[in-house]
C-alpha cells in the first residue's frame, strides 16, 4: 500500500457524481461497511424535474441487468422498463416495417428503461442501506491529493481520504488524478451530433408505434432512432454528421428535411420544428483514459474512465458493469485498495477499448447495415450458424448485449466468425462447421445472470 494507515482511516469515503455509476458504487460500498457520502452537483431528480439534456430513455442489456441483481433492486426496475424485441426498421415507402429480431431465443431482448427513474431506484436503494449520505446541488471544483481537500464550486471544503470519481465524461476527478500525474486522457469527438425529440402518444395515450422494439430510419450517412417510454411517448434521437446539423438552419430547412427524409415519422410528430429548434444539439465523443487510479486515493467509474458513442447501447452498462468489477476486487483485497484499484483498471481498461470500438463499428450496421444486402446475409447467417453450433457461436451484437463474457473477448471472437462468414461466402465449399466447430466454446453467463429478471414481453 503506498499509505501506512487504511484510505478510511485516512479521512471520509467520497464518491463524485450521483449518476447510474456512483449510485450503485455507493450501494456496493455501503454493502461492503463503509459509510459513504455522495457528492451530486444537479438537484435531487426525484425531488425536481431536471430536464436531463441527453437521453431520456436508455437500453438495458445483461451486463447491466447483472449488477442491478446483485445490489437487489431488479425487481423495482422490472416495473418500469419495456422489453425491445429487435429492430423495427423503417425503409422509404415501405407501410410495414420490418421487424429483425435481437435473437433466436426467448430472453434475448433489451429493455427500455427511464434514465432519471433508474437512477431514483437507485438513490432510493442507497439511502435504504443507511451508510449513505447523499449531497446535491454539491458541485466538486478541484482535488487537492497533497492535502486530501475538496473544493466546491460554492468554495466551502471537506476532507477525504479516498475518492470515487463517478462524475462522467467530463470528470473534475479524473482531471485532479491527471495534475497529480496518476492519469492521461482526451476525447476523440465524432464528426456526428445527436438531437433527441418526442414522438407523442395517441390521443388515448398509447403507443403511435410497436414500443416492443427499438426503431430505426436507416438513412446512410445518418438516422432517427426511437425507444418507447411508458407513458406512450417515444424518445427519438437523430443522428446525423455535423454538416447536416449545420444545413438545419431554418424552420424551412428543417421542415423540409423530416419531410423528405422521415416522411412517415414527421406525420406522427406536427410540432417536429419547434422541437428540433427548442432542444440542444449534443456532441458524441470516445473518451481515451490511461491510469484509472491514482494509489489508494483515487479511482474513476464509468463514463469518468470509460465514456464510449451511444450506438450500441452500452454507456451504462459497461459502467454498471464496471463498478461490480471494482466492487470484486476490493472484496478481495479489503486491505489493498491500491491493488484493487490496480487489478479493476487492468481487468476492464481492454474491455473498455474493445466496446468503445464496437459502439463506433456499431454506428454503421445501424445506420446503413441494417439496409444492405450483404449485411443481412452475412447477420442471418451467423445467427444460422448459432442454431447449428450454439456451444461455440453467438453474434458480435449478441455477446455484447446477452453474454457477461468480457467485451475484449466477444470483440475477438467476432472477428473470427466474421473472417470465417466472409470466407465462407467466398467458397460455398469450404467446411464451415469444422471451422465453427474449432473455435472455443462460448463461457457460461455471470452465475447471478437470470434470463427471467426481466419481464420480456
Ligand atoms: C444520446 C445517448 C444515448 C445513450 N444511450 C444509452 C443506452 O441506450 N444504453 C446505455 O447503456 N448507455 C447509453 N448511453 C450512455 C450512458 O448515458 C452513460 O454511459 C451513463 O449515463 C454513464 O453513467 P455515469 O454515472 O458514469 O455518468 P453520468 O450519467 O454522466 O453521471 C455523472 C454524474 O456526475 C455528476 N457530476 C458531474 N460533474 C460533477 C461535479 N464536478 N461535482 C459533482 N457531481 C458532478 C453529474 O451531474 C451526473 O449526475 C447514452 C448516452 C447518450 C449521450
């Protein structure tokens, strides 16, 4: 350990940001007897109406779905998600969408869920353990490791003797650890923006659309997507690059782009002008982070260490899936939090690389694969070969949305069965079950991975 006294004994447990990652890091931490105290520059969502300025809904796979298990709150969160079938993909033209389903079998789903009521289930459960204080409107300014000092934004200051940095992207905490010399990071930002809109209820105040699906307008070099919230809205977000953003600079100009591109969508939504003129336009970046901790004083959580592109809906996931990780190694070293600290960042620093780029590869098969030819065949026959060989093969989507195996190894794995389905195209001779049958055989799911914690239909 690289301090004689224990980080606790050195000063209070802080965990920054009270998002999905510092809210169930602080559940764990509470589990594991500490107490904890949060520090959340926003207002209490489940107190006040905060317009959360990016997604309102998210998908929830089975990585996230495992850490909500094991803190004990699935049940809550089964109460508010809606289960996605697969994708409903809109073509021009073409009245009846078609559905492409996630997976051949019957929990292979994602769920919308609500990003302010997941996180409130999980404020709720972290006060429930009673070891957890929570403080908002509580901006953190800077970090001062020489003295072990916080300083607000409003310039009070407390002491600390460990610290999570749980504060997302934009981490002060991850900025401190990099002054100290512990850390090295820049974003890669998109040359693509994201602006979300609403597509309202019927009059009734059902769903216009299926909500048992995450729909796409595939355009190309850009496209809507729609995940369905329970009160029968639909969150929509448009993505598109940035010199499209910028031709939208008219009541005119965008009028006439969801009517030419989205004519279906724009008919279910009258006011789509006001909405693209009334809501922020958002940036989308990949966050490269080196040196996750700094000793046993610090450490960074999800999108803090990790903050990947949305299009594979994996952000809070790998973050929920992080902190378990974390949560694992300080289980086993309760007396090392420097090596804890050191054995969580070299066991998900590659699997954060790896979904980082998958989430990029991702943007593509949504926005154009979903629609070409060559994609659909190589996709219906990966999943054939899953029926044939289901000990040894899942798709690349499937293994990072229903498997717990590590993100590094389902990246590897899909490049070999994606060099073995080009091949196999390429020479319809070629013994394609001896190959798929030399590769190894898939990992069993996390042992708390319950493929019925969520209802599914
Ligand atoms: C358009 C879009 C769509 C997405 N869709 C999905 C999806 O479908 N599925 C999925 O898994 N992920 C998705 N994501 C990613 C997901 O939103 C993030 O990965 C996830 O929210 C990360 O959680 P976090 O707790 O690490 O960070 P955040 O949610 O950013 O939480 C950080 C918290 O820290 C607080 N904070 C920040 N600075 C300070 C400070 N100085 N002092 C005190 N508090 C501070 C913030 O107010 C915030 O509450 C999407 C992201 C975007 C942008």
């Amino acid at each position: 350990m690289s301090a004689a006294t224990h980080p606790t004994e050195r000063g209070p447990v802080v965990v920054v940001g009270a998002g999905q990652a510092g809210a169930i890091l602080s559940i764990y931490l509470a589990r594991q007897g500490h107490n904890v105290t949060v520090y959340e520059s926003r207002p209490d969502l489940r107190r006040t109406d905060i317009d959360a300025g990016r997604s309102i809904n998210l998908a929830l796979a089975t990585r996230g779905i495992v850490p909500l298990i094991d803190v004990g709150v699935i049940e809550d969160v089964d109460a508010i998600t809606i289960p996605m079938r697969g994708r409903m993909v809109h073509v021009d033209g073409d009245p009846t969408p078609d559905l492409q389903p996630y997976g051949s079998q019957e929990h292979e789903v994602i769920h919308s869920v609500s990003r302010s009521d997941l996180n409130a289930i999980l404020l709720d459960a972290a006060e429930a353990t009673g070891n957890v204080t929570l403080e908002f409107d509580t901006a953190v300014s800077t970090i001062d490791f020489d003295s072990s000092t916080i300083t607000f934004e409003d310039g009070r200051q407390t002491p600390f003797g460990v610290i999570f940095g749980a504060d997302g992207a934009g981490s002060r905490v991850r900025k401190a650890m990099g002054l100290a010399g512990a850390c090295t990071f820049s974003t890669e930002w998109l040359d693509h923006d994201y602006k979300e809109l609403t597509l309202p209820p019927n009059p009734d105040g059902s769903h216009r659309i299926d909500p048992n699906a995450l729909h796409i307008w595939p355009k190309g070099e850009f496209m809507l997507i729609a995940l369905a919230n329970p009160e029968g809205d639909f969150t929509v977000t448009l993505f598109a690059p940035k010199t499209t953003f910028a031709e939208l600079d008219s009541a005119a100009a965008i009028q006439s782009f969801f009517d030419t591109e989205f004519g279906d969508f724009t008919t279910l939504v009258p006011d789509v002008v006001d909405q693209f003129l009334d809501n922020p336009t958002g940036r989308l970046g990949t966050l490269h982070a080196d040196g996750w901790h700094y000793e046993d004083r610090a450490v960074i959580v999800g999108d803090a260490a990790h903050a990947i592109v949305p299009f594979h809906g994996q952000g809070m996931n790998a973050a929920l899936e992080s902190v378990r990780t974390l949560d694992q190694h300080m289980r086993a070293n309760p007396n090392d939090w420097e090596a804890a600290f050191s054995m969580y960042a070299a066991e998900r620093k590659p699997d954060a690389d790896a979904i980082a780029a998958m989430a990029l590869d991702n943007y593509i098969e949504m926005r154009s694969g979903v629609v070409d030819p060559d994609y659909l065949v190589k996709r219906e026959f990966a999943l054939d070969l899953e029926q044939r060989h289901p000990a040894h093969v899942k798709p690349r989507y499937n293994m990072v949305m229903f498997s717990t195996m590590p993100y590094s190894e389902a990246q590897t794995r899909a490049a070999r069965l994606a060099d073995i389905i080009t091949s196999a195209i390429a020479d319809p001779a070629l013994d394609v079950d001896a190959l798929v049958d030399a590769l190894p055989p898939l990992p069993s799911l996390d042992p708390l991975a319950d493929p019925k914690a969520l209802s599914t239909s």
